[in-house]
C-alpha cells in the first residue's frame, strides 16, 4: 500500500444560525497500489465564531486520522492474501 500526502480542501461552509457555521472539508489521500482507491472522505462539523480553533482541530484530527485506519485495515484484509483465498476456495467448490 503506497498511500500519498494527504490533500485537504475546504468545499462548503454554510450559515447555520448566529456565529454558528457548517464547515465542511474534504480529504483526499491517492493511493497508487492497483486496484485500490485511496481515500476520499468529506467532514463536516459546526463551527461556531469565537471558539479557539485547537477545540476543532483534535476532534477533526481524530475523525481523519480514524477514516486512515479503517482504509488501511480494509486493505490489509484485501492485499494479504485473504480475499484470493476465500475466492480459490469458493470457486472450487462450484460445481459446474
């Protein structure tokens, strides 16, 4: 799995109510190995005028940081071996 620097854009920010905003990111993390996609996640939070930006930013962090582990566990499941596994078993089993 090569996945590449992370690119995070803003896409939206929309009036929610007084000093209230939905502010919505994307992260998009290519990843050049075949067959896999790499990540392409938005998140979305409400930001409200004032407030330091640190009470954003670790929960931010943590929401991202957990989307890597996820398409990092999937992958370790697809690359490993497991998939072609289950399917030279499945397809000798069929009878045709």
């Amino acid at each position: 799995m090569a996945l590449h620097d992370p690119v995070i854009t803003m896409e939206s920010v929309t009036y929610s109510s007084q000093n209230r905003f939905n502010i919505t990111f994307k992260l998009v993390i290519p990843d050049n190995t075949v067959g896999c996609d790499g990540i392409d996640q938005t998140f979305t939070f409400l930001y409200r005028q004032g407030v330091v930006l640190t009470a954003y930013l670790d929960a931010l962090d943590n929401q991202m940081q957990a989307a890597i582990d996820k398409y990092k566990a999937e992958m370790a499941i697809k690359t490993a071996g497991v998939v072609p596994t289950f399917i030279s078993a499945l397809t000798g089993r069929l009878e045709v």
